[in-house]
C-alpha cells in the first residue's frame, strides 16, 4: 500500500505522518513498536482518509528524550492536529497507543467523533497483568504478539536484519522503556466516565501481552462501549485478524 509520507516539525520533534485514502478521517495510534508497518489497514483507506503519525521515538520520527510520558504524546499530537488543520476525527488507539488515545479522549473529547480501543494498556490490574515485553528475549516477542506469528511478521526483512533495522527497535525500545514506566496510570479509571462518545473495544481471544481477561476491567469504567472478541487473534489483533478492522470500520460508519 503506497502512503503519502509527510514530516512536520511539532515542538522542534521532526514528526512523520503517513496518509492514504479518503472519506472521513481515521486517526490511527500505534503502539510500542513499528516493525510490521501498517499494510494490514489497506481495507480502511477504501472508506476513510488514514492517518497514521509515528510518536515520537517511534517509527521514522525522531525521538526526544524530554518524551518521558504518556501526557507528553497528547500533548504532542495537540499541536500536530493544529499542523494538519483536523478538526475532528475517527479514533482508533492499539496497545500503548490506546492508552495514548484514552488520556486524548478523556482531555480533549471534543476532537473525537468515535473511539475505538485496541488491546490498550493504561488501567492497573494486578489479577491480570500486562507482561513487560521489554525483558522478553526478541527471539520469544512473536509468539506472545501474535496467535500465527508467521502471518503477522512474515513480510519483516528476510535473513539478517540491517544496522537502520536494529537502531530503530532500539530507539524504539527506548523510548517505551521511558513512557511506560509503569504501563499505567493509577488514576485513569477515576476519569474514564469522561469517555462519553460511541467506544468500541476491540480483543484478541489470544492475547498474551495483556491477557483478553483485561477488558472486564475496562468495560466497568467505559461509559458507551460495545465489545468485539476476535478468535485466533493475539495482542496484534489488526495485523493477523480482518475481522477486527472490518469490526472497527462498521462501528465507524454508523
């Protein structure tokens, strides 16, 4: 899928955004790494106008070590929404970038026509904790990403991976080491009920990373929520599972 490749300069952070389709727009939210790219959401450029921003210390964006927070990527895509000129928007956040997308949402509800939460992150849950994939040996993250890894990271370059490789999952390992410590914020259940737009939460049945039982937790504190549970799908649910987009796009549309 050919994007449209464009930087901004946000507060001194050279910020790629990658573009492509059109119809109403679709803001999407990666999470805490970039390595498969995001081919997967072909199907949603033949109903909306993608909008992917790599965060910063993420992706092609550069990174900056003052980003040492979760609030500081809302704060940071505040500022590249004025750059864009988009006024309000279809949501999706997945993992690290729903938890991105629940402190926007629950700030700034005005910009956000629907929500949809992917796998996120955010809430504590002791019972049912999120595994630090940072200490998992690199060798082990696609069987706990992913229900068939060899569907989700098949396309990664074949044999051994380049220097530019390498040095962007360490620059991307770095910066989550930063913003997610811890992956929660204690405090983020007491202003969920802020969420008053159309939510979707979305699951893999599969999920390793943040086991699917997390999303009983979320669907306690969510306002308007429908729940898709996606079967063999893991935490890259996206990626391995049309259904979930197909899923996400319909709620979209309504």
């Amino acid at each position: 899928m050919q994007f449209e490749r464009q930087t901004l300069a946000i507060n001194g952070i050279d910020t790629v955004v990658l573009r492509a389709g059109s119809g109403d727009p679709l803001l999407y939210l990666h999470g805490a790494g970039t390595a498969t790219r995001f081919d997967f959401m072909e199907p949603w450029t033949k109903r909306f106008e993608v909008i992917v921003p790599f965060h910063p210390g993420f992706g092609e964006s550069a990174d900056d070590p003052a980003v040492t927070e979760i609030h500081d990527f809302v704060l940071h895509y505040l500022e590249l929404f004025e750059a864009l000129d988009l006024p309000r928007f279809n949501l999706v956040g997945q993992s690290m970038g729903g938890f991105i997308a629940t402190k926007l949402a629950i700030e700034h509800r005005y910009l956000i026509e629907r929500l949809a939460l992917v796998c996120p992150v955010g809430i504590p849950i002791p019972e049912h904790p999120t595994v630090n994939f940072l200490a998992v040996p690199p060798e082990e993250l696609p069987a706990l990403l992913a229900y068939n890894p060899a569907a989700v990271f098949g396309h990664l370059p074949a044999g051994a991976p380049s220097e530019a490789f390498l040095a962007e999952r360490a620059k991307e390992g770095a910066t989550a080491g930063r913003v997610l410590s811890p992956p929660y914020d204690p405090k983020l259940p007491r202003y969920l009920h802020r969420l008053t737009m159309p939510t979707l939460l979305v699951w893999g049945k599969n999920d390793q990373l943040t086991p699917t039982i997390q999303h009983q937790t979320w669907l306690k504190y969510l306002p308007r929520v429908e729940t898709r549970l996606i079967d063999k799908a893991g935490h890259l649910v996206l990626e391995e599972a049309p259904d979930s987009l197909a899923a996400i796009a319909e709620f979209f549309e309504r």
